[in-house]
C-alpha cells in the first residue's frame, strides 16, 4: 500500500469515526502541491479551533496538533516554559512536543500499518492532551 | 557537516530570519540534490560489485581447474613411483611445484576479491539505508510544512482570522465556552425531563389519594411538631 493510498484510506475511516469518549470526527484531505504533501485535516467535534493533522510517510503516520506560537509566549517565561515541556513529554501519555518555525506543537506517530481504530484513539488522545496543555501551560503564555 | 545538521539547518534558519518561512527551500533543493548524487554513486557502486564479482567468480574457475590439475598431476606422480621410475616422478613433482605455486597465487587473488565484495556489499547496504532515512526525513520536514499550511486555510475557516492572529488560550477558552454550554444544556433538558416525570408522579399520587392534595407549610411543620413531642418528657 502506497503513502497515498493508505493515507486515503484513513480519511474515509476517519470521517464520521467516533472516539471512545464520544467525540465525533470529520475528516478531510487537503491536497498539496505533490501528492507526497497530502495532508488529512480531522476536526474533532466542539474543539473546531484545534484540529489534528494527520500525514502518512514512508515510516510512519505522523498526527500534529498546533498549541502556541512563539510570538504568544511571555519572553521572561520561555526558559521555564521550555523546561516544563521537556519535562512533562514522558508522563504525557502517548504524545511528545515539537517545534516548527515559530509554532510549537504537539504530536503523535503510529507504524505505518496501524488500523484505523488505533488512529482514532492517537487523535482522540492528541486531542485531550492539546487542551490540557493549553490550559497548563497558560501561564507562560501572554493573555 | 552531516546531513542531520544540515536538514536541522534547513527547519529552522528560514524560521528565525524570514519570520513565518518555515522551512528553507534553497536549503531543502540542496539536500534533494545531495540525496540524487548518493543515489548516483550508489548506482555506480553497484555496477563496480558486478563487475568485481564477475572478476571473482572467473579466478574462482582457475583455482578449481588448478585443484583438479593438482590431483591428476599428484595421481600420476604416485603411479610414476610404483612403478619405480624415479625420473619421471620427479619430473612430475617439478610440474606439481609449479601448479601448488600458481594455485597459491590465484587463492590468494580470490581472497582479495572476497573481501572487496564484501565491503562493497556493506557500503551500499549502508548507503541505501541512509539514502532511505534522507528521503524520510525531507518527506517529514515537507508534509509538516505542508500541516501549517493547512492550518492556515482551517483557521481562517473557522475563526475567521488567520493564524498569526489566533491565540491558543483563546482559542481554548472559546472551546471550554462551547462545552460549557453543552453540559448546560444538557443539565437543562435532563432538570426538564425530571421535572415532567416527577409532576405527572405527584399528580397520580394524589389521584389515588396516597398523599395529600393540599400539602401547605402548615400542615408540614403540624407534622413535625408532632413528630418532636416524644422527646419532651426526657428533655424536662
């Protein structure tokens, strides 16, 4: 199965899919400019501002949820803001933070031949632990 | 500089200069250049493993047609010798002499072959895998630019604004709002639904007489007067 194909599949699995918690997915792919770039964008129901992303490569899929930018970040709390990040990814359950440009974020891996169910509890999952973080790291951030 | 630190170099040097680039594309056609001349190079050392092994596999043809040479020439020398001619058999050994000296020669060429095909096999093994982890490693750094775009086009979608100007504290109090609403009203229609089923009880209770009609704060607190007088003579 191709990148493309499986990357398919998860989003007419996603699509309509509903957690164990009872939170209802949509799912749509957006189209980049090579079909490598293709990306699912899943809306979790109710959380329309925190959407999962979710990208199938040669090794992986990969499901990122953006938190904060860097321009929202109180520049006398970075340094402890950065230390709290490092030091909660291990009890985080099943996601770890990034960084990309100026966005930080917050993301999950699965091996490229996780069924869909699997999926739905990483993103379920990412999408509990975006909130949650949000809210803990409030502190660091500029209202 | 190895190519991690040059696809770190990438990720995040265009972000720190140009503000909202994330990746950069001058930095990333460079890599998927050195990623073809790897992949080159891997080709033409899969030509020369063809090549030195087909060079192997020929001094491999000599040294079995000199091991058989030897045992023939060997066979004669013992038959020479039963049947007493030293001369011949000498003559003999003089020849196996030379093929135990040619036959040493060409092992040991074949030993130097051996070991070629082996380390070549080892750095195109490696090669490949690190071709491989590159091509990876660029796919992730593209798709994940690719994820901000998206996000841009989801969050004007659904806040009307674009990211640059959406703040995630916000973002989470307007989500925190909405499911506070929801329980509300969930709250709400559940408290309704409890009020329905409790009146229409009241109502059938009193229909069939089993409580008073015209319950009044009067005759409840006669009732729990009532129901304190035992306590009076213990009291006094």
């Amino acid at each position: 199965m191709t990148n493309q194909e499986k990357l398919a599949e998860l989003q007419v699995g996603l699509d309509g899919a509903v957690s164990e918690l009872g939170l209802e997915f949509k799912a749509e792919l957006i189209k980049g400019n090579d079909v490598n770039e293709n990306v699912i964008q899943v809306i979790v129901d109710e959380r329309e501002e925190f959407p999962v992303y979710v990208t199938v490569d040669s090794g992986q899929i990969l499901c990122v949820s953006h938190l904060w930018t860097e321009q929202e970040v109180k520049p006398e709390k970075r340094t402890e803001m950065l230390d709290a990040m490092l030091t909660i990814s291990i009890p985080m359950p099943l996601s770890a933070f990034s960084k990309l440009g100026n966005q930080y974020l917050i993301f999950g891996a699965l091996g490229k031949r996780a069924p869909v169910n699997e999926v739905i509890e990483e993103i379920a999952t990412l999408s509990e632990n975006t909130l949650t973080a949000v809210e803990e790291f409030a502190t660091y951030l500029k209202s | 500089m190895g190519f991690f630190s040059k696809l770190f170099t990438a990720v995040r040097g265009a972000a720190s200069e140009a503000g909202d680039a994330l990746i950069d594309p001058q930095a990333i056609r460079i890599l998927e250049q050195e990623i073809r001349d790897s992949k080159q190079s891997l080709d033409q050392a899969k030509e020369n493993l063809t090549k030195v092994i087909a060079q192997q596999m020929a001094v491999e043809r000599d040294v079995k047609r000199l091991q058989k040479t030897l045992s023939e020439y060997e066979g004669y020398a013992i038959q020479a010798l039963d049947k007493g001619d030293e001369a011949l058999a000498t003559e003999i050994a003089d020849k196996i002499a030379d093929i135990e000296n040619e036959l040493e020669a060409q092992q040991s060429v074949l030993n130097g072959f051996k070991n070629s095909v082996s380390n070549l096999k080892h750095t195109i093994n490696d090669t490949e895998r690190s071709v491989k982890s590159m091509e990876r490693e660029i796919n992730v750094v593209k798709t994940t630019a690719k994820v901000n775009e998206a996000k841009e086009v989801a969050a004007a979608q659904f806040s009307g604004t674009t990211s640059s100007l959406r703040n995630a504290a916000e973002s989470l109090e307007r989500v925190k709002k909405r499911q506070q609403e929801r329980t509300d009203r969930m709250n709400a229609a559940l408290q309704m639904q409890r009020e329905e089923a409790g009146d229409g009880l009241q109502d059938k209770l009193k229909e069939a007489g089993i409580i008073s009609a015209n319950a009044s704060s009067n005759s409840v607190l006669e009732r729990l007067k009532q129901r304190r007088q035992p306590k009076d003579p213990i009291s006094q």
